[in-house]
C-alpha cells in the first residue's frame, strides 16, 4: 500500500461591486466625494489580500473592470438600478461559485424598482453580501418638478376655469416658492407657496384663472425658488361664447327655499332651471302617493348640465334613478345632493346614491325630526299665518316668533382656494360675515378618500366639526353635498332686500358644477403635462347636444413648425373618441380640433423630462436598506471606520490533503482460484473439441 499527501493552493474567490452612479461623485463640503472615499478604503483594506476579486462597477447596468478608479459617467446625471442590479450580481455569484459579495454604495436607488424582487432573490441565496456603506455628507440639489397639471380644455367666457397642480419639492427647499402665472407675458396670477421641511414631498396648489373672452388663452406657469426660474410650462384654455345652462330640481318634499332658488336661476342670466316634485310628496295636507314616477329618461337628463336633489328620502330614490344619476354624472354631469334632514339622510347609509357622493352618512337613526325643536316650533306657528298677508296682524306675528339661531359657513383650506367664494373677499381677505349661514345641519360620517370638503361647522360645546359642503371628481362629472338647508333663512333673516350675496353664491356653486358639461366639442385630458418617453392619453368629447360627428373634424399636432394629422379611435362611450400621443422631451404640442379650418378646440401637451435628477436629490445613505439585505444574506454592513476582518467574516480557505492508498491484488486468495478456474475451463474445452 502507497499513501501520499496533497496540498492544494485554493484561493478565495470574492466579487465586488461599486457604486458609480452620479451621487457617488458630487463633492462634500471638504472637496471630497464617496467615490473619492471607496478607493481609498479599496486600496487601503481590501485590495492586498490574496484573493480572487472579480471587479464589477454599476449605476444603471452592471459592467465587468480590470480595476477600480473613478469612473465618469457620459451623461450628466445617471441613476442608480441598486435594487436590480444587486439582485444580478448575486446570480451571478452563485453561478461563478463566488463566496461572498463586497458593494461599495450609499444605498440610494433612484430608480422606480421595487426591492421585493430582490428580497426573494437574496432568499433563495446562501451568498452572504457584505456593504461598505459610503456616509459621506454631501449637499444635495434643490428641485422642484411638476408631475401634474388639471384644467379643463374649454370654458365659457366670464367663468373662471380651475386649476390643480401637483408639484414635487426637495428637502433642500429652505423658502417658500413663488407661483406665476402669465398671460401675454402679464401676470393674472401670483402666490406664495410654504413648503414644509418633512423630506422629499408632493404639494397640490389649487387656484383659478378668468376667462374673460372668446378664443384660445395661452398660459405659462412658472415658479420661482428665490430668483432662479425652476419650472415653466404652457397650457391654453379655449373659452367659449356663453352658452344657457339647464338645472334640474327634483325635490321630495316642499321647501321654502324652492322660490328663492327659482328666483336666482329660472331664465335669467344664461340659466335655465325646471323643478319637478316627486310624485309622494304631500302639500296642503292631501298625499299624492301612487302616481307614477317622473323623473326624466336618461336621453332628457343629458339636456341639463345639474341636477339638484332636494329633500328627498331613500324610497323615492330607487334603483333605476340612482343608475340613471350615476351614468349622467359619469358621462361629464353634476349632481348637488341636499338635504339637512338628520333622520332622512341617516336612510342613504350604504344606498346606492351613496356610492356616488363625496360622503358617507351615518348609519344609525337617532330618532332626529326634520329640524330641531327650536325650527319646528317656529315652522308650525309660521304655517298659521299666510305668507302673501301683508298687514299689521301678519308683521306682528312674525315678529313675536322665537327664532332659531343661524351658524356661519366656516371655509377649510380648499374652500377659501376655491372660485364659489369669491363674492365674499376685500381686497382679496374672505369677509366672515359676508359667508353664507344656515340654520338646520345634517351630520354625516365622514368625507370619502378623495374627496374635498370646502365647507365644516363646530357648534359651541361640540368637538367634531361637521361637513357642510363636499365635492367630488366623478368620472368625467362632479357630485356634491350640501348638508344644510338651503339658507334661506340667511336671506330672509340677515340680508338686505338690495343685497346679492344669496343669489351670487348659488350661482357659484352652480357654475362650478356645471363647468364640467359643455354642448360644444372639446378635448379632456387627464393632466396637460406628461413625462417624457410616455404616451399622453388624448379623449376627444363630441356631446350630443352639439349635433356634430366625428367625420365633421380634423385632427391635428403640431410641434414647432412641425404638423402632422391625428387619429382618434372609437371607445366604449359613443361620444368619446380616443388617441395617444408621443411624448419627446419637454416639447410643446399642440393638438386641434378642426372644422373646415376654424379652431373647434385646442389644447397644448407639455412633455416634462423623467425625473432622473432624482440621484442628486435623495443624497443620504440608506442604511437601513443594506442592514436588511446584510442580515437576510448573512453578511454584514462594515463601516468606513471598521477593518475588513477577513478572518472572522471571510475566512481564507485551508489547504486540501488527499490521500492516495495502494493494495496489490497479486496477493489475494481469491485472484488466484479466479486464474486457476479460468486456465481449467480453457483445457476442458479444448479436450471437448479436439484442440489438443
């Protein structure tokens, strides 16, 4: 037997990856950067031990290097895949039978990856990824980007069309910005904006503009931080001639406010408004129960641009009137739910109507009447005395009644951005007693998501403050609520025969739901800006009410000199035709609608570069990420200050002993029967055949 030892000379074999992105090479504020501080580290601490190191560097892919310097990248800004690109490298190290990973990175991935990816990788691995994090401070770039701009292609001329804005802010964002808006390179409007120092944030800035005139109005936006000029965009608006707006009143019972309403609006002043009562309602003491109902057909409904629900109860709502509703405010109508009836509002919990207004109400009945008991008190002996009696004994008996008091419409935020309550400023400061105010208030249970609640109320000695007003985006529509009544008793009781503030808030608030419905053709268009290397959704709106067809128009873009044809498509709404437009860069489009050349509608697109500045935004290092990788890995976040200790972390591997053993089978029993019996059976048949 021969025995042998062999020692093998195996060497660790370590992939290490660096960050190069461009947040690794901005200087701090001793003319130093991270990249600067991983070199050092590298050669310093790592590079001498005698290992395998297969050299990766990466920012928004993964490339192969001989050696580690600084890397410049040829773009000005690139972004960091950290999520994907960790993710690849440890693939990859399970398939070249590396032991471990080394990064070198802040953290920071400026990408829209998500780390779930990765997180399963890392799992289903055994190599164990050790992060060098790179904390230096460095300052990072202030920044502000819209991502979203909403205003409607088209108004009427003398409305004012409204404008929502989301905009981004950096935390570097120390003073408040300055929002500018021009036209004709005049400025209509100018605001202050605070931002407030929690981070990176979104900010909505909500404003309107006038529309004093018919044609197309070109507007730019620009903010200021300081006196740099950080955004500026383009947008027009097409105001069109003044055209009558149809409101629906549809009440379920008699209310006094019914003639007052019809005295704002019943053909006067561009509005037209018919009143239909529910065939349950009861007057003078006689029920009408039993008549069919008459509310209008879905093709009637979409002659109005409102309809306004008055005083109605969950029974005479039913389900072919709530579906009807729904498709009108869907398809581009408002609806204005009012009702100030405690116990009534409390039956629409979890209705049908429900679901399409900005509230949910309460669903458990207090026992609550029409009005409190100061009202009904009041009502009853009023009901006694004729209202069209103009002598002594009818003004002595008005006089002697114990009125309710009236609450004040108190403005949230929005509320006091919003155009309805312009009636009640000077010098451009809201006027608490020129606000509307009202006497009976339904509680409801709470606002939806995403709906805005422009009126609340808190009644001495209550802690909730409870809605008045709430509106809210539906499909292509508006609904709202009003959940008072419908403050005539502020007329009657606190405003002059001569004063208008009544009839200029119901006009408002009328004009302000009907903005979204126009007889006239126009574009709709989620937002007026879009990033670049995305497609702009375009929806081109013919409504009936216009009597025109898609073969009537012409499509087209123009960019620059540049004019080229578009195409629109069918979609499941036979008024709406749809497209989609490509956007390069921050160009300007411009999209019309034509009729044998004249300008139906137009619209400018403004394409926004991608957010890839992000890198120089979202400077500090995320730790806590690589902490979560290291532990599910089994590696570890060594910092800048540590030694690598490779021995305890990555131990060298050892020399390998093989032992050889050698046996002679010459000297074994059963070889020697084997070649016996073999030598045997060769002379029995050599004998059997006569070989020998």
């Amino acid at each position: 037997m021969r025995k042998e030892s062999i020692k093998t000379d195996m060497k660790n074999k370590v992939s290490v990856l660096m960050d190069v992105s461009s947040s690794m090479q901005v200087n701090g504020f001793e003319e130093t950067n991270r990249m600067d501080q991983v070199l050092e580290y590298w050669h310093g601490k790592l590079v001498e031990k005698d290992f395998i190191f297969e050299k990766y560097v990466f920012n928004s892919k993964i490339r192969s290097v001989q050696k580690f310097a600084v890397f410049k990248s040829k773009n000005r800004v690139s972004q960091t895949h950290l999520y994907k690109n960790l993710g690849k490298m440890i693939d990859k190290c399970d398939k070249n039978n590396s032991q471990a990973l080394i990064c070198f990175t802040d953290g920071v991935d400026s990408s829209e990856d998500s780390k779930d990816e990765l997180l399963e990788i890392v799992e289903g691995s055994e190599i164990p990824v050790y992060f060098i994090p790179t904390e230096l401070n460095v300052p990072s770039k202030p920044y502000i980007a819209v991502e979203r701009l909403e205003v409607d292609s088209t108004s009427l001329v003398g409305s004012r069309v409204p404008v929502n804005m989301l905009a981004q802010f950096s935390n570097t964002i120390s003073r408040p910005i300055t929002l500018k808006i021009k036209k004709e390179n005049k400025i209509v409007f100018e605001k202050e904006v605070k931002v407030f120092h929690n981070g990176s944030q979104k900010k909505r800035i909500a404003f309107d503009l006038p529309i004093p005139t018919a044609g197309i109005h070109l507007f730019t936006g620009e903010i200021y931080y300081g006196d740099e000029k950080m955004v500026s965009l383009n947008w027009s608006v097409h105001g069109l001639e003044k055209e009558t707006r149809k409101f629906l009143l549809y009440q379920g019972a008699l209310d006094w406010g019914t003639r007052h309403l019809r005295g704002v609006l019943d053909h006067k002043n561009n509005f037209d408004l018919d009143v239909l009562f529910h065939p349950d309602f009861k007057s003078s003491g006689l029920s009408t129960n039993g008549r069919k109902n008459n509310f209008p057909t879905q093709d009637k409904l979409n002659e109005y641009n409102v309809i306004v629900l008055l005083n109605l109860n969950k029974r005479q709502i039913t389900e072919d009137m709530s579906a009807k509703i729904r498709k009108f405010v869907k398809e581009g109508g408002s609806v204005l739910f009012i009702i100030s009836n405690p116990q009534a509002s409390k039956e629409f919990s979890n209705s049908s109507l429900e679901k399409l207004l900005p509230v949910t109400f309460l669903n458990q009945p207090e026992g609550q009447s029409r009005q409190d008991i100061a009202t009904n008190s009041f009502l009853k002996d009023v009901s006694r005395v004729s209202t069209f009696r103009e002598d002594s004994f009818t003004r002595s008996k008005e006089r002697g009644q114990k009125l309710p008091p009236l609450f004040s419409f108190e403005l949230t935020r929005e509320g006091a951005l919003n155009s309805i309550f312009d009636f009640a400023k000077k010098d451009n400061i809201y006027q608490k007693e020129l606000l509307p105010k009202f006497r009976d208030l339904s509680p409801v249970k709470s606002a939806k998501a995403g709906a805005v609640i422009l009126v609340d109320h808190q009644k001495p000695g209550e802690g909730v403050r409870q809605i008045v007003l709430a509106v809210q985006n539906f499909g292509r529509g508006k609904s709202a609520v009003l959940t008072s009544d419908t403050l005539w008793p502020w007329k009657l009781r606190t405003l002059s025969s001569d004063s208008n503030l009544y009839q200029l808030f119901w006009k408002n608030l009328l004009n302000w739901l009907s903005a979204g419905q126009k007889s006239q053709p126009h574009w709709v268009l989620n937002s007026v800006v879009c990033k670049s290397g995305q497609k702009a959704k375009l929806k081109f709106n013919i409504p009936k009410r216009s009597k025109m067809v898609y073969s009537d128009f012409k499509f087209e873009v123009r960019q620059g000199e540049h004019v080229s044809e578009l195409h629109l498509n069918k979609s499941e709404n036979a008024n709406i035709y749809l497209g989609d437009l490509q956007i390069d860069g921050n160009k300007e489009y411009e999209i019309s609608a034509k009729v044998d050349d004249e300008v139906i509608s137009q619209t400018v697109v403004s394409g926004i570069l991608k957010l890839k500045d992000i890198e120089l935004r979202v400077l500090k290092p995320d730790i806590n990420f690589m902490e979560e990788i290291a532990e599910l890995s089994g590696g570890k976040v060594i910092r800048m200050n540590e030694k690598f200790d490779w021995e305890y972390w990555l131990p060298t591997l050892s020399p390998v002993e093989v032992t050889t053993t050698e046996d002679r089978l010459w000297h074994k029993p059963w070889i020697f029967i084997l070649l016996v019996s073999l030598i045997l059976a060769e002379f029995l048949v050599r004998r059997k055949y006569k070989l020998i």
